[in-house]
C-alpha cells in the first residue's frame, strides 16, 4: 500500500523553498536532498482546472511525497521540521496532508508553521470542474 504527503505551492505565500516560488525549475533542486527512508519518489503535480458552469480557468500546484508505508503522526511533524530546516517556508500556514494514494482518503493533516493538527474537511467534488493533471517526477535513491 503506498501513502502520500501533500503541500499545495501553487503561491509563494502556501510554500516556498529558499524565498522562492515552487516551479519545474526550483523543482529540480529538489533531486539533491537526502528525504527519510519512507520516502521513494516526489511529484511535481501542475492541475489545470476548468469550470465549465463560470467558464473560467485556475491551475492548483502541489508536491507529493510518496511513502512506501504509513508514516505515523510523530514521523509527519519531523518531517515538516525537516522541511523548515532544508529552506521551505509557508507564509499563510499552510496544511500538510497524509494521504492514502490508492482512493485519496485524507488520513490526517497539519499545518506547516504551527505543527498542529488539522480538522480533516474534505469538500465533495465539484461536478463543474474539469481537470488535467501533468505531473514530473524525481526517483528517491
């Protein structure tokens, strides 16, 4: 079963990695940290997003961590400090989700500055919106 930890960086001001915004170049400096064992490969996802009903366009950025094994809630918090200490920043707190990759389910969240839990609010799917995912990928070695 595989796992993944989410953090959206579509803005500067949700994540940034060393007073930078998060982009396919930024992304590549990512391939030199040395991540936890758990972690085996990190995705880059750029969702495009169109809303057929306003007829407008949005795009949501996010990394995904992917784990081999559940991480436990302590290992999810260390891993955030850790995150802090490499040079990423979230200005606006935030959230870092644990998520189980086979149905999407959110299995816990916390927020990036504070450390503390999350409320899990998962919104139901808007039926307006169409998506298409483009996603890069780094293989943890």
């Amino acid at each position: 079963m595989s796992y993944k930890i989410k953090i959206n960086c579509t803005s500067h001001n949700e994540l940034s990695f060393k007073d930078r915004k998060i982009n396919n170049h930024t992304f590549k400096e990512f391939r030199d940290i040395k991540y936890p064992q758990y972690i085996y490969r990190l995705n880059f996802v750029t969702r495009n997003v169109t809303n057929i009903k306003r007829n407008e366009d949005f795009t949501i950025k996010y990394l995904e961590f992917m784990c081999d094994r559940l991480v436990e809630d302590k290992e999810l918090i260390e891993f955030i400090k850790y995150m802090k200490l490499l040079g990423c920043d979230s200005k606006n707190n935030n959230k870092v989700s644990l998520i189980k990759s086979d149905n999407n389910t959110y299995i816990s969240e916390y927020y990036f500055n504070s450390l503390k839990e999350s409320k899990i609010n998962k919104k139901p799917k808007n039926p307006y919106n169409k998506s298409i995912y483009k996603q890069k990928s780094i293989k943890i070695e």
